[in-house]
C-alpha cells in the first residue's frame, strides 16, 4: 500500500511548441509560460470529481469522462486499480482553446501528473505519457504526442513512434530561445489536420526528413547554423499559412529581425521563430506582434528559453 504523502498538489503543465517546422507529429519542445494549473486534493466521497473549471470560459465539461484532465487522471486510476480513491479536481486553465499552444495537452498532462504526485507517485513521468495521450486524444482525436511528450518530460523531444510512445529528449543548447506570438483567432487542430493531404510526393518526404535530420544534429551539436538552414516545413506549413492572416509577411518580419528560422505552433494559430540569444528573441517577437497588430490583430508575445523541465509542482499541502 503506497502512502499519501501529501493532502493537496497544485502542478503547473507547460505551453509547448509542436512540428516545429520539419518534425510534423514527431518534434515538440516546451516553454516556461503560459501554462495550465491543475489542484487535486484528497476527499471522503469515493471517485474522481471535478469541482471547479476557471479560465474556460464555461465551455469545458466537469464530467470527468468527458474533460481531457479527468480523462487522463481516470485512465492512470484504472490502471492502477484505484478508480474508488476520494479525489477531488481543479482546472485552472491559463491559455486559450485552438491556440497553436498545446492547450488540451497540458490539461491533460496536469491531470495525470498532478493526481499520480496525490496518490504517492508510483509511476515516473515517462510512465506517464499513455495516460497523458488518452487525455489528449479525447480531446482533437488524433493520437501524437508532440504536444504531450513535451509538457510532460520538458526540454525538446523527438517521437520515433507515436504507436509505441518511443520518445526521446534533447537538451536544448543554452542559448536557444522561442519567440512565440498568438494571434487572437481560433483554429481547430481537427480542421487544420483536415486539410493536409493524405499523401505526399517523394520529393517534399526527402526534403522534409533531410530537414528534420539537421535539426535534430543542429541541436545535438549546438549548431545554430545547421539549426537555422533546417528549420522549414514544405508539408504542413504551405497548406494551413493560408488560416493564418499575413503568415508570410511575419515570417519575413522575423527573419529580418535575426530569427534562425520561423514557423507555425502546432496547428497555429500560434506561430514561432527560434533564435540565439533573449535580446533577438524579444526582436523578433516585437516584429512578428507588429505584423499581426497590423492587420488589425490583437495578439501575445511569449518569450522563453526552452523549458527543461517540462510539467511540474508549485504548491503542495500536507495531511493535517
Ligand atoms: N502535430 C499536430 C498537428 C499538433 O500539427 O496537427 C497539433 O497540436
């Protein structure tokens, strides 16, 4: 019998950076802000319940079999044989719906961290990862795990195989940054999925791999040079530019400013540029922000190194 070690676990799950740029489905890395909070607290009454939903604007469901956190959390319970525990859960959601930002993974990697920490953590954090994923996936459909891999595990991960989960992390190079700017539109990763095309030619798959491929030796070996001459995407990127208002003309605003490449977040709205250095990532973020203030867009700028440490505790409250 494991023991509570705690009363009361409030954990924060990061924003993450999915695709970027080459790695569709397979590359993800995580940022320091913003991020989801997810509070779970032991309680009498047997079950998981959610009892309070803040930032969402009243859309997200407090049923827990239908609310990615709780689909999560209830997953992690099953396995472990635990489903009549007393939990009871918050969501506190910081980030917007169909963001570009991994918005529905971090709720989910909250969820499954948060309650795993409350009950005595028998499993690590890689361990986590299905339970995350059966989160995720009940909320776009799809099953990658750019997105969830990691918020959960920090710092920027490769996905061999999103079947098996087979995952691995890279540490960022110390002077990598993300400029990340949101421009206040929603798209649906469903849709943006919807309109890539179910196969693609020869050539674009040869380019494509030949980019991922430096990319990953460009982070391995600390190479901003081999980094920025591999960040682009002719697969994705080409079809879903056009859900994005002046989606060119930020990326030539970004380069101009010092980016080392420039691409969309995930499914977007979001977009991204990797740089060397804080003052070039601030640069590009004000650039990129002008284009879509331009329009006229209401939009955010997060600057941020890449997140090493993926999702974690911020508060924690002892049994009485
Ligand atoms: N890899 C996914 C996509 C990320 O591009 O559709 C969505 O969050």
């Amino acid at each position: 019998m494991l023991k509570d070690a705690v009363q009361e676990v409030r954990v924060f799950a990061p924003a993450t950076v999915a695709n970027v740029a080459c790695g569709y489905d397979v590359l993800g890395f995580a940022i320091d802000a913003p991020g989801d909070e997810v509070v779970v607290r032991h309680s009498p009454k047997p079950g998981l319940r959610i009892t309070a939903i803040t930032g969402d604007g009243g859309k997200l469901p407090k049923d827990p079999e239908k609310n990615t956190a709780g689909v999560a959390a209830l997953d992690l319970l099953r396995h472990l044989g635990m489903t009549d525990r007393g939990i009871e859960m918050e969501i506190h959601k910081k980030m917007p719906f169909g963001s570009g930002l991994g918005s529905s993974a971090a709720s989910a990697v909250a969820g499954a961290y948060a309650v795993n920490r409350l009950i005595g953590e028998p499993l690590t954090k890689k361990q986590l990862l299905p339970f995350a994923m059966a989160g995720e996936a009940s909320a776009d459909g799809a099953w990658h795990a750019d997105n969830v891999a990691p918020c959960l595990l920090g710092g920027i991960v490769f996905i061999r195989s999103n079947d098996e989960l087979d995952v691995a992390q890279l540490q960022p190079p110390a002077n990598l940054w993300a400029a990340v700017v949101h421009p206040d539109i929603e798209i649906l990763t469903k849709v943006a999925r919807e309109i890539l095309p179910a196969e693609i030619p020869l050539v674009n798959a040869t380019q494509q791999i030949g980019n991922l491929g430096g990319l990953l030796c460009g982070i391995i070996q600390e190479d901003y040079g081999l980094i920025s001459r591999s960040i682009h995407d002719v697969i994705a990127e080409p079809r879903r530019q056009k859900l994005i208002p002046e989606f060119y003309k930020a990326k030539r605003a970004a380069m101009a400013a010092g980016a080392l490449g420039f691409s969309i977040s995930g499914a977007g709205p979001s977009v991204f540029a990797l740089c060397e250095g804080e003052e070039t990532a601030r640069k590009v973020g004000e650039a990129v922000s002008k284009v879509f203030s331009s329009v006229p867009l209401g939009n955010q700028i997060h600057v941020s190194r890449i997140n090493p440490h993926g999702v974690h505790v911020i508060d924690e409250k002892s049994p009485a």
